[in-house]
C-alpha cells in the first residue's frame, strides 16, 4: 500500500511539473518573436541617417511616434530638415 501511494505521489509530482514546463515553455515561445525596434543614427561628412528598423523575429507595429528637434515637436520630415538645416546655416 506504502509503495502505491508513494508512486501516487510520484506521478502526481511529475504531471504538476509537466503542466508547469509546458506553461513556461509556451511562455517562451511567445517572448521569443516579438518585435524588437532599434533606432540607428548615423551621421558623417556628407549624409545624416535615421534608421528604424525591426530586428526581431515578429512583425512591429508603430502606432505612435514623437519627433523632436531642440527639445520641441515637430509635425512632419519636412519641418525637420527645415530646422535642422537653418540651424546648422546659423552656426556656420
């Protein structure tokens, strides 16, 4: 009778630690392809380069992003360039 409950107990223990695994395992899984966003900069003599770009496994969705020149809000690339390029003609 010891030895049946013991085995009982043994059995119960490893589908527990079965569920558990597999649990993580799935866990896991899911983690693994998210999207990972890197920014590049990028910047010599001639051309300055902003690079997004998805270097995870699983696709990125963007919904919003907040681009900012000399600690104010832009609206468009347009804007951008129009500061930044008056900017750098100011401090030639």
């Amino acid at each position: 009778m010891l030895v049946g409950l013991s085995a009982l107990a043994i059995g119960l223990c490893s589908l527990f630690l079965g569920f558990y695994e597999a649990g993580l395992q799935r866990h896991h899984a899911r983690a693994s392809v998210w999207p990972h966003v890197e920014i590049l900069l990028q910047s010599s003599p001639s051309v300055d380069e902003i690079c997004v770009r998805n270097a995870g496994i699983g696709p990125a969705k963007i919904d919003d992003m907040l681009v900012m020149v000399d600690g104010k809000p832009v609206r468009s690339w347009t804007e951008v360039f129009a500061k930044i390029t008056r900017r750098d003609a100011e401090e030639l």
